[in-house]
C-alpha cells in the first residue's frame, strides 16, 4: 500500500543538530519504525553479554529486517517476511532503509579523550627517528602532556575535550571510557575526572570514567612506589569519596610501574569497590597480564607483546582482552595478536586509546579495520569486539554493544552495502549515513 508522507526515504529524514550543546539529552520520547534493512546486525530477544572465542563469529546478522524503537530503546524486530503491519501510525516516525545495513554503535572501551593540547612536535621528532621512549626521556610523552594540563583551566579543559567529545559521537560511538592520568597530582588528576563526568553530565551517551594516577612518575618523584603509596593511600580515597571514578588503572611496564606497584594500587582500590582495567604488555611481557588476572581485573589492556603462558592466563579467566590497534599504528608497534587470542577462547575487544601522543584518533572504524587488516579478525568478529566485547569490557553489556529488545537504540545506519563485511573492506571510506543514539537522530 502507499505509506504516508511521514515515512522518510533513507538519507532524506529531517537534518540532525548541528551543536552538541543543543543536542536532545536522555531518551528520545516517541517511536520509530526502521525497515527494509539489508543487514541488521546485534538484535535479538536479550542483550550477548560477551561473545567468547568461536562465538565471536555468531554475531547476529538477521537479513531483510526491521526493528521497532520505543522511548529510545529497542522494542522489537524480525524479518520483513513475518513484518506484523502498522496498526497504529500516531506518532510513528518511519524510515526506510532501502537494504541499507544497519549496526550497532561503537563502543570505545579506553580512551584518554580528556587532555589539553595535541603533541603534534612530537610526532614530526619520530618521522625524523626518535623512539617513543627517547621522546618520553627528553621531557615529552606523558610528562608533556602534563605540564599543559595542569596550567589550564577545568572550563577550558572541559571546551577542548567537549570537541572531542562531539567528534567522536558524530562517528558513531555510543559509550566510552576516560581515563585521567595526565595530571599527576591530586588536584590535577582530580580535575580531568571532573571534567570526564561533566560530559557523561550531558547525559548523550554513557561514559565511564577510570583513574590513572599511575600514569608515569612526575617530576620530583625518582621512586615508581613511594609515587604509587601516595597515589593508592592519598589520592585514591579521596577519589573514590567524591565518586569520580569507577575504575582503577596503572601503566604496569618496564621503566613506569611495575607488578609490586600495580599489586598495591589494584589492592586499594578493591577494598573501594573499584575495579581494575590496566595498561599492561605494551613494550614487554613481565607477568603484569598474571598478576591482573589475579587480582580479577575486569581488562587489560594494549597486549602488543604476548607470551604463550599470558594467552593461557587470558583464556582461563573472565579478565577481558582489550587491543588498541591505532597506538599500533602511529607508534609502528607490533599488534595484539588478536586471532591468537579469539582461538584461544577470549572475549577479545578493540578500542581506539585516543590521545595526543600515541592515538590521536577516536576512529573506531578504523580500529575496527585494523583488527582485520593487522591482527587477523574476521570482519564479523572485528565488529564484535568493537561493539558487544567492548560493552563487557565497561561493565555495559546489558545497555549497549548491541541492539537486542530492550538495549538502547543507538545505532550506525550505513551507505549501500552488499554485505556486513564490506562495512570493515572498504576501511577508508566513510561508513554512516544516518546515526541514532538513543533514540535521537545526530546529523
């Protein structure tokens, strides 16, 4: 039958806001009706929690589909072939998809979106051959980082890193984590948490925000754990009592913390209820990925470099796998060996790291690419660890990560498509058409 004026072809929908100040908060009130799907990716009668090993290629791919949204969550969907009609059309908004494929959200599980200027010097100092240590050495790196931000203000902290912010939803990301860690002190570290929960304040997309006081050792400092006691019986308690964090991380790696300054740290902040997601196996494989799995630590992460006794630790225990492919990118590093890790059993996530000195990039399209150009991942796998694994590893499996009945209807509404698989083929083109989080449409 002819449908009514109000059912949008696709792409022809009304434009979406243009300022993220101005963008609709919560739950968008309402219903939507999305048909005619090529591809919908993630849904089903209850949200996958994690997706393990072998199942990680069990993605739910249902094809010709539609799906239903209500108040800014997933209501119901099937296929095309048993679509029930539309009874009643008040207040409906309809799109047709027209094959399109339709996505969930991307789920960026580490970031350091929150940081005060970009070290662009530095990275023309490694076009011209230094080492990312050797900068870190002659006062850059972290350390750089730093020194900026402790001389900015929260409120200009809070602009800049809102930019990012923004950049990041426009590409599609539903959920993030941010870190601290580029303060170093107490009141500096202490204003990067507040400036991470003023934006997840905005109430857009969920954020979650960790505490690196443990980042690397400050000027002034020339012990990693007097730095570290200070940092876990100092610093940590007044953190946890304002509830600024909701978890814990340390850099455990050669020449910044090692396994008895991470030992402590993680043990303090259990007794705070915080849990652990750690930097750990970056540069070398010193049994920090052990030690983590120990002490129940809900990610590690980074893992470029691993040892056949860390993936035997990773597959016995419920610590999830996180790869930061970009770092490995801009750093020329080695690559977490992500088919290693899936045929071992893990429940392996991707993310982007964003930062100004090793990924600055909140691309998880591309770190989703990556996964399958450089760490050996199926395509339906990549997507699986940059959306469901990457929900797991935040401690959001039940809301986002997919678009199962009752999750939040944030998703990635895409260009022509043949398949799923050319949404990661094609890796520098770009990806979305339409964008949807919680139920409201961002242009």
């Amino acid at each position: 039958m002819e449908l009514p004026d109000m059912v949008q072809r696709y792409g022809s929908g009304r434009l979406g806001l243009c300022d993220i100040r101005a963008m609709e908060r919560g739950f968008a009130k309402g219903r939507l009706l999305i048909k005619d799907i090529g591809h919908l990716v993630g849904f089903g009668p209850k949200p996958l929690g994690r997706l393990c090993g072998g199942d990680m290629r069990k993605l739910p791919v249902l094809e010709n589909a539609w799906m239903a949204i209500e108040d800014g969550r997933v209501l119901d969907g099937g296929s095309m072939v048993d679509f029930p009609g539309i009874v009643d059309w008040n207040g409906l908004e309809v799109v047709e998809a027209d094959g399109r494929v339709v996505l969930p959200s991307w789920v960026d599980s580490h970031t350091h979106l929150v940081h005060a200027a970009s070290r662009e010097g530095e990275f023309v100092d490694r076009i011209r051959g230094l080492s990312y240590q050797e900068i870190a050495t002659r006062g850059g790196g972290i350390l750089n980082s730093s020194r900026a931000l402790r001389e900015m203000s929260e409120d200009e902290l809070y602009d800049r890193s809102l930019e990012r912010f923004e950049r990041i939803i426009r590409m599609g990301t539903c959920a993030i984590e941010i870190k601290s860690g580029y303060g170093l002190d107490m009141d500096s570290e202490m204003k990067m948490l507040r400036v991470a929960r003023r934006l997840g304040a905005l109430d857009l997309i969920p954020v979650k925000t960790t505490f690196l006081g443990c980042h690397a050792v400050p000027e002034g400092w020339s012990d990693a754990m007097a730095y570290t006691r200070h940092m876990a019986e100092v610093v940590l308690p007044v953190v946890a009592e304002e509830g600024l964090a909701d978890f814990v991380d340390i850099f455990c790696e050669e020449g910044y913390f090692g396994l008895e300054e991470t030992r402590l740290l993680l043990s303090e902040a259990a007794l705070r209820g915080l849990p652990a997601k750690v930097h750990v196996n970056q540069f070398t494989a010193s049994g920090g990925v052990a030690l983590c799995s120990e002490l129940d630590a809900l990610s590690v992460d980074h893992l470029e470099v691993l040892e056949a006794e860390d993936v035997a630790e990773l597959a016995s225990s419920e610590t999830i796998p996180v790869a930061l492919p970009l770092c490995s990118l801009f750093l020329d590093l080695p690559y977490t060996p992500g088919r290693t890790l899936v045929d071992a059993g893990c429940a392996l996530a991707i993310a982007t790291d964003f930062n100004p000195g090793s990924a600055p990039s909140g691309n998880m399209h591309l770190a989703a690419s990556l996964g399958c150009l450089r760490m050996g991942l199926e395509p339906i796998e990549a997507l699986a660890a940059a959306t469901v694994n990457g929900a797991a590893a935040l401690g959001l499996q039940d809301a986002v990560g997919g678009l199962a009945i009752g999750q939040e209807a944030s998703l990635i509404m895409t260009r022509p498509l043949r398949s799923v698989e050319e949404a990661l083929y094609a890796f520098g083109d770009p990806l979305s058409e339409r964008i949807l989080l919680r139920g409201h449409w961002v242009s």
